[in-house]
C-alpha cells in the first residue's frame, strides 16, 4: 500500500513538471526584463550622516533610488554641482557634501530614473532643508598666568587657575554674538563661525575706555586674545577690528596668521600696534585676514579676551562708592568671599581730603560679621593686593569709627583691625591663618560713635616693602555692635 502511494506521487511531480513546459510558464519579471512598458519609480530615500572623512556635520547627504525597469539614475542635488549618474542595480546610491558657508539652506532633489529598453524616463523631486553644523572642539588653551582677580580686565575669560578651579576676574564686561561651548575641562570658548561669508562681530555691554578701564586714571595698555582654528574648516589668516562705535571709529590688525590646530596667543599695543590709537571701543570684529582662505564652516575658535591693568600700586575703591569692588575674595575656603557690608554711614570726609559736609559711603561690619575672637564662618575680610617698588617706605592711610551703645564686649574690646600683609594670596582662608606674618598693623579701639562731622579716627601705618614689593592691605573688625572703614590710600 506504501509502494503504491509512492508511485502515484512521483507520476503526479512529473505530470506538473510536463505541464508547465506545455504551456510556456513565465517566471516573475526582474528588473530589466523585456516585459515592462513603463519604469515603476516611486521614491527615493534621504539620509544624513558621516562623510568619507567621518566628519558628520549635517551636510553630507545621501539619496538611495529604488525602481523598476531602470538602467540608470541621474541625481541632482540642486547645489549647483554637476549631477551624478549611478547604477540602476538594486542598492544603489549617491552622496554629496553640501557646502558649509551658511548655516540653514533650501535645495531640491531631482532624481532621474532612465531606460535603455527605450522607457520613458521618471522623474522625482523632493525639498531638503540642510541644517549646517560646526564641529566643536575639547581643547583650551592654557589658563592665564595668575595676575590677581582685580588687575585684569575681562572681556572674556573663566579666570586663572588656582589649583584645579577657576578664579575669576573682578573688573570686566560681557558680550553678545558668539557661542559659548562648554568644554569637558570645565573652560568655556567663543565659536565664530560662517566667517568665509559674514564677519564675527562681538558686541560688548559697556563702552571700554582704555585710560580709565579700571577705574579715573587706572587703565590698560595692551589686550590679550586666545585663537584657535583648523585650517580644514575654518581660516588661516585673521584680521581682527576694534570698533567705536560711539564715535563711529575703526581700529584694524590685518595679516595676524594662525596655526593650523593649534591655540596661539596674541598680545597687542592698544596704542601702536593697531591702525591708530585707540581711545575706546565697544565691538571686536573677527574677519578672514588679507590674503587668508576660509573653509568649510570657517570657524574660529577664542578665549581669553582680556586686557591686564598697567598701574598696579593705587588703591582701587578706596572711597567705597563701588560698593564692595576690589575687596572681594574670589575664594575663601569654609568662609565668606564678601568683604563687608556697604554703608552709607561712612565718614564725612572726601576721599582727597575735603569736608563733604555731610556722610559718604563706607564699608561697614556687624557683629555677626566680625572676625578675631568673634570668627566663624560668616566673618567678612576686606583685600586688596597691590605691587610695589620694592624695598620701599610707604604708609597705609585710613580712617575708621566704631560704635558705642551698650552690648557685651569681646575679649580684647571693640576693635577695627588693618594690615599690610607680606604677600599676595587667592585664598582668603590663607590670609586669615598667615595674619601674623604683615608688615605692619594697627589695632583701632576707640569707639565713639558712628561717624559724623567730628567723629572718626585717622590711621597711618608706615612699612617697607619687601623685596618682590607684592602686598596686600586687609580690614577686619571685631565688635558686638557696627564698625566702619573709609578712605584707604597707599602712597
């Protein structure tokens, strides 16, 4: 019975097999057979990604045609390049790398499926918005030399390092019309980019007047810039512009040439270096230098826009009408960077010498804020570093007053205490800890009274400097009730 349904199924297989060549089957028809009338295309793909150098900045573009009856695609990126003809093998494919100078374009796609079976062509188009990025970088340059918080003007800058963190600077500005790119580091850079077709302007918040960046006579000299660029996708020449724009004045460096992937830093004399002398300014411009090239996104990469102070001996604020400017700590460890409260119960006594009939402004303690015997980790320091001729006589000059009401003294008594320290220091902490090591001091214990016309003790401290003439004043009090400073001179 087995053998018996065996035989009928072979007969049955063979049967079919006989059947079909009778009859002349027709197989499915592939993609260039002779059979079809009309190329069937109905898409195509887009995709976005790496390009042959594994660079992926949104402009490498790539279209994958599929159809049927087709010998060849014809693809048009609609950039203005030559079109590309591919294949019309399955699978096939066509790149092209967009041009980077503009950030966001337009284009339009036609791809063209042909015959060579005499098919009438196919054409299809589709719209691509083209998002061009840059590609940012991870390195900095090195961190500024540790100048003091209060003797540079930022423009733009984390700081100086101190031991792993920045410290920043206390007299600056800020800016408008970069991106600021947060590196793994923890240091921030400027991106200008697109500058093959445009110009980086930054734009800054307050008007730089060079003689008076500081303070009335306290100014600056020179400006210090950080640049950065591959060559690849950004420039090679650099033409940097101070703009004023108030008096509608420009000041250029052309030619300034660049290291391809390298940060070079740049130090200019605000008074010769550039095409005249510059008074003040409120914009910098960045632009391709003469005979530079610009690439890709021409991107420039910048940091460390900042311009040190030229007279470092003059006490700065000393009259406190800045508030607490140039006598705050950028770092106390376990403590109180703020240096005092700001009074205006301060003397009456203009800070050249003249009566004001009537008080001005002053730096002011409490009790909560005091320090010496009533320290804790509210206590406020006031400090101001300066530099000296060394080996010099010069005499700290101030006046202070401290009130008298009734409250439970300290050991030692009420008491406004200056110093002259031996030393710069970035840490307040270390300043506390290393009081005993100045060179001079003074110990204020008469408490009359806030102050007023008649009231107020001047001090004069003489010291010598030592032989790097880096020192630094501090003003600390210790009273259970208000204590104040005001006009501090070195001279």
């Amino acid at each position: 019975m087995n053998l018996l349904k065996k035989g009928i199924l072979t007969l049955l297989v063979i049967g079919f097999i006989t059947s079909c060549e009778e009859n002349d089957f027709i197989p499915t028809e592939n993609i260039t057979g002779t059979g079809l009338k009309i190329i069937t295309f109905s898409s195509f793909s887009l995709s976005i990604g790496a390009d042959e150098a594994g660079m992926e900045d949104g402009t490498y573009v790539t279209v994958s045609p599929l159809a049927i009856g087709v010998d060849s695609y014809v693809v048009d990126f609609g950039a203005g390049a030559s079109p590309l003809t591919i294949s019309g093998d399955s699978g096939s494919t066509a790149s092209y790398d967009y041009p980077n100078e503009l950030e966001t374009v337009d284009y339009t796609i036609t791809v063209t499926a042909k015959s060579n079976k005499g098919l009438d062509d196919v054409v299809l188009t589709e719209d691509i918005t083209v998002n061009h990025e840059v590609q940012s970088i991870n390195t900095s340059p090195a961190s500024p030399a540790e100048q003091g918080r209060n003797n540079v003007f930022s423009i733009f800058s984390n700081g100086f390092d101190h031991e792993g963190s920045f410290i920043s600077y206390a007299t600056g500005t800020s800016l408008t019309g970069a991106a600021e790119v947060a590196l793994d580091s923890g240091n921030s850079i400027l991106q200008i980019s697109r500058l093959g077709t445009a110009t980086g302007v930054l734009k800054l918040s307050d008007n730089v007047v060079i003689a008076d960046a500081f303070a009335s006579g306290i100014g600056v000299n020179n400006i210090h810039f950080d640049i950065h660029s591959n060559f690849e996708t950004g420039i090679d020449v650099l033409k940097i512009t101070l703009v004023d724009t108030v008096n509608d004045s420009e000041y250029t460096i052309d030619g300034i040439e660049l290291t391809d992937g390298e940060w070079v830093s740049f130090d200019y004399n605000l008074a010769s270096d550039f095409s005249a002398p510059i008074i003040q300014f409120d914009e910098i411009k960045f632009e391709v230098g003469t005979g530079g090239t610009a690439k890709d996104h021409a991107t420039l990469n910048v940091d460390n826009i900042y311009m040190p102070r030229v007279d470092r001996s003059t006490i700065l604020n000393g009259d406190f009408n800045g508030g607490q400017n140039f006598w705050k700590w950028g770092l106390f460890t376990d403590g109180e960077t703020n240096p005092y409260g700001s009074s205006s119960d301060g003397s009456w006594t203009n800070y050249d010498g003249s009566s004001n009939g009537s008080k001005t402004k002053g730096a002011k303690w409490s009790s909560s804020q005091s320090g010496g015997y009533l320290q804790s980790s509210s206590s406020r320091y006031a400090y101001q570093a300066l530099t000296l001729q060394p080996n010099t006589d010069y005499t700290l000059e101030y006046e202070y007053a401290i009130k008298n009401d009734s409250a439970d003294d300290p050991i030692g008594g009420r008491r406004v205490v200056g110093l002259i320290l031996d030393e710069h220091y970035v840490d307040g902490a270390n300043a506390v800890n290393n009081i005993n090591s100045n060179l001079g001091n003074h110990v204020g214990t008469i408490n009359e009274g806030k102050f007023n016309a008649t009231r107020g003790t001047k001090v004069l401290i003489p010291f010598t400097t030592n032989s790097s003439g880096e020192i630094a004043v501090m003003f600390y009090a210790v009273t259970p009730k208000d204590a104040w400073i005001d006009n501090v001179k070195v001279y």
